[in-house]
C-alpha cells in the first residue's frame, strides 16, 4: 500500500494540474479529463477501441517477433566473427542513420500499401538496433565458460543454449524493451501514412476532424495497454530469465 500510495498521488497530480490547464483555456483544443474518459468509454462501448487497439498491437507483435529473430541472429553472427563484422558493420552504420519515415515511404512505394509492407518497414527499422546490443552481448560473453563447453564436448546446440543465450538474456532484454518502445512509435506512424484501420489511423482520422477529446482518449487507451505489457509481461519474464544470475550470486 505504501509502495503504491505515491505513484497513485502523482497521478492524481497530474490530473488535477491537465484539469485546471482546461478550466484555465476554456479550448476544445484542451478538454478536460471528464470529456477525454466520456470519450474513451464511448468508443470503448461502441467496439471501436477494442477493434483499433487489437489490430495495432497484432502489427507490433509481428514487426517486434521479426525484429528480435532477424537481430538476434545478425547480432550474434557479428559479435561471435570479427571478419563478418569488419564486412558488415558499416553496412549496420547506414541503416542505424535512414530515418524511420524512409523506410516507410519506400517501402509503401516498393511493395505497396500492404500489411507485409507496414510489418516489414516496422521491424526493418528496430533490426538495427537489436542487431547492436546483441553483437555487445557476444562480445562480452565469458570465454571461460566456451573453454568448459569444448572440454565437456557440448554439442553447437547445447552451447548456444547452457553457455551463449544465458550469458546474451540481458542484452536481449535491453533489445526487447527499448525495441517495444520504438515499435510502439513507428506502427502509429505506419497506420496514420497507409492503413485503413488500427490507432494511428484513428488518431489522423481525428486529427482531420480536430477532434482533440478523440485523439488522447485513444492515446490513453494506448499507453494503459503498453503499461500493462511492461508491468504484467515483460518486466516478470525478464525476472524469470534472469534468476540463474541471483542463484550464482548466492553461490
């Protein structure tokens, strides 16, 4: 209780300082948060949210499971081969620096406004960065523990699994979370420039009509979905695949 009494203060804070800012402009460009909720529970009830929140978060769950397999296995190529990095690292330079907005266009102009083509230019612009916490991770994987691996004649398979990805999961929780912050951003983006549904399409939809009670009702719902993934999924599967660093602590 005590733990949470403070976080649920800021709360109320912040939604006493957003009341009276909408008191003070007196605006439909800032209603307060009475209308934004009566807007929320309208779209709630209709099936509209439900519906737009669904379809986002299936487009990011695609484009992060595409990222994350495409960059791990780049990543650990190049961290475990110097000869792979030296050919390719500055290939990864130029890709880290195109802007996410070019990889979206080009790809709507190349393949067209399809589901593929917003998936893909999503998961093409977090590779990058998963492709360069992983390389660090294998890099600074232990070399004690591949000694004892090839003393003890692991199969490939065992090493990559009881040596190598133990020693990568902080680094693939480090790509994991700041990838899902990232992917988050850039399907809004993907969905405002070419998709007829999902919460960016809805949030361009209103913009055009400067709806702005609209527009945070959906960023609210937004968000409170992120939360609820950081807080009830990620930050627990994170604890569990760290535990075996706590258990050698304690060793």
């Amino acid at each position: 209780m005590r733990r949470a009494a403070l976080p649920l203060l800021s709360f109320a804070l912040l939604l006493a300082l957003w009341q009276a800012a909408a008191v003070q402009a007196a605006s439909r460009a800032l209603p307060g948060p009475g209308a934004v909720f009566a807007v929320l529970l309208r779209e709630a009830a209709s099936g509209a949210l439900v519906h737009h929140l669904g379809i986002t978060l299936l487009r990011v769950a695609a484009a992060f499971v595409v990222a994350m397999a495409v960059g791990g296995a780049v990543g650990l190529l190049l961290g475990r081969s110097k000869a792979a990095d030296r050919l390719f690292g500055p290939w990864l330079v130029l890709f880290l620096n195109i802007p996410a907005l070019v990889v979206i266009v080009l790809a709507y102009v190349w393949f067209g406004l399809t589901e593929a083509a917003a998936i893909g230019a999503v998961a093409v612009n977090k590779i990058p960065n998963v492709v360069v916490l992983v390389r660090e991770g294998a890099r600074a994987a232990d070399a004690r523990y591949s000694e004892m691996a090839q003393v003890y004649r692991f199969s490939p398979f065992d090493r990559l699994r009881h040596v190598l990805l133990p020693q990568l999961t902080p680094y693939f929780a480090a790509a994991a979370r700041s990838g899902l912050a990232l992917i988050w951003k850039i399907v809004l983006v993907v969905e405002m420039l070419g998709r007829s549904d999902g919460v960016g399409f809805q949030i361009n939809l209103l913009f055009q009509m400067f709806d702005v009670a609209g527009i945070l009702a959906y960023t609210i719902a937004f968000v409170a979905v992120v939360q609820v993934l950081e807080y009830a999924v990620l930050q627990p599967a994170e604890a569990r695949l760290l535990r075996w660093r706590d258990v050698r602590a304690e060793a």
